[in-house]
C-alpha cells in the first residue's frame, strides 16, 4: 500500500473487489468492456457539451451567434446525463479493480481534477455568470467568464489524459 493512501481507503478498496459485484463485473467476458465503452460515449456527451459553452464565451464555436443563456440551457442536460453516465460506469469499472486503482496515483489526480472542473463551474456560475443579463448578446464574454472557459477547457483536456493515463498504467 503506497503511503500516501489513506488505509481506510485501500481496506475499502481491497473489500470491494471482494464482492460479488466486483466478481461479477471483473469475470464477465463481455459486461467490463461494454461499460467501458458507455464510460466513452459519456466522455462525448459531457465534453462536447461543456466545449460549446466555452467556446461561446470567445465567441467562436457553432453556436456563437447565441445568447449565452440560451447556450448553457441547451448544454444543460447533456452535461447532466454524460455526468452521470461517466459517474455510473466509472464505479461500476472501479469495482471491478479497485485495489489497483486506488493504488494508481494517476486515478487520484483524474479524481481531484474532476473535482476541480466542478468548483470551476459553481464559481462560474455564482459569480460573472449571475450578471448574464449584461453580456448575454456580447460577442466575447467578459474576462472572468473567459478564464473559467480557458480552465475548463484545459482541466477536461486533462481529465481525459488522466483517465487514459491510468489505464495505461494498472498494473
Ligand atoms: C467525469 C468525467 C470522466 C472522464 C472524462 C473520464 C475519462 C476516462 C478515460 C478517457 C478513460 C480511459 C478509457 C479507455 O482507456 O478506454 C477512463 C477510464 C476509467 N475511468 Fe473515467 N472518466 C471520468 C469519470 C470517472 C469516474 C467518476 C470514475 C470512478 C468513480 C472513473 C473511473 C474510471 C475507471 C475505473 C476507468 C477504467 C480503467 C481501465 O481499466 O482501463 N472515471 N476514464
């Protein structure tokens, strides 16, 4: 156990794949890579979503000419169902090795940056995005909506190599 788990976690983990969940999902020939590739399609739903928001905030994207509350509206339930999709089918494949991926240092930094892109949008949200009425029709959004943009685009980015990362790297 690496030193930097805490120990309760690594019993948690060992515990999980002793259920006959983690049987289940590790055993089946089929059910691991069909929820992996569900954990793809989330990705697509949930980055796609959140990059055209984004990109409207400089004004560039396929949805530039919209209002900016009328983009987040539309993104809306899309970031909600990749959200859940990817939450869903991640604990579904962490169940199924979760002493080795709790062990993986890349697992924990795909975690917190997951965490990170949630902080982002509620601050976002609660702060510049409170205003909307303000810069709805601006063509470039002002310079805090811009830098949630930028981070955003940034820490998805990172997700994904993170998430790719570790799956290189179970051993
Ligand atoms: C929220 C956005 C998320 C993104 C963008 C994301 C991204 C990724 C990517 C790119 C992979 C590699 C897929 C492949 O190699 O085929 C992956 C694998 C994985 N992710 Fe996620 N993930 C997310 C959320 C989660 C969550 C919440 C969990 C767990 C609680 C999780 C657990 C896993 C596991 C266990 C694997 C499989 C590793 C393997 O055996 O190959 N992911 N993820």
């Amino acid at each position: 156990m690496p030193e930097w788990l805490p120990g309760w976690m690594f019993h948690f983990a060992q515990w999980l794949d002793q259920t006959s969940f983690g049987h289940v999902m590790r055993e089946s020939l089929y059910l691991f890579p069909v929820v992996e590739t569900l954990h793809v399609f989330g990705i697509v739903s949930l980055v796609t979503a959140a990059f055209l928001l984004d990109l409207r905030l400089f004004g560039v994207g396929p949805m530039r000419g919209m209002p900016v509350d009328r983009v987040a509206r539309w993104i809306l339930p899309w970031v909600v169902a990749g959200f859940t999709v990817q939450l869903v089918t991640g604990i579904l494949m962490f169940s199924a090795e979760a002493t080795r991926s709790a062990v993986n240092s890349f697992f924990w930094y795909k975690m917190f940056m997951i965490l990170g892109v949630g902080i982002n949008a509620l601050i976002f949200h609660f702060t510049v995005y409170k205003q909307v009425g303000k810069w709805n029709n601006a063509r470039m959004a002002p310079i805090g909506a811009r830098i949630y943009g930028v981070l955003s685009i940034v820490m998805w980015l990172g997700i994904i190599t993170l998430g790719r990362w570790f799956s290189f790297h179970l051993t």
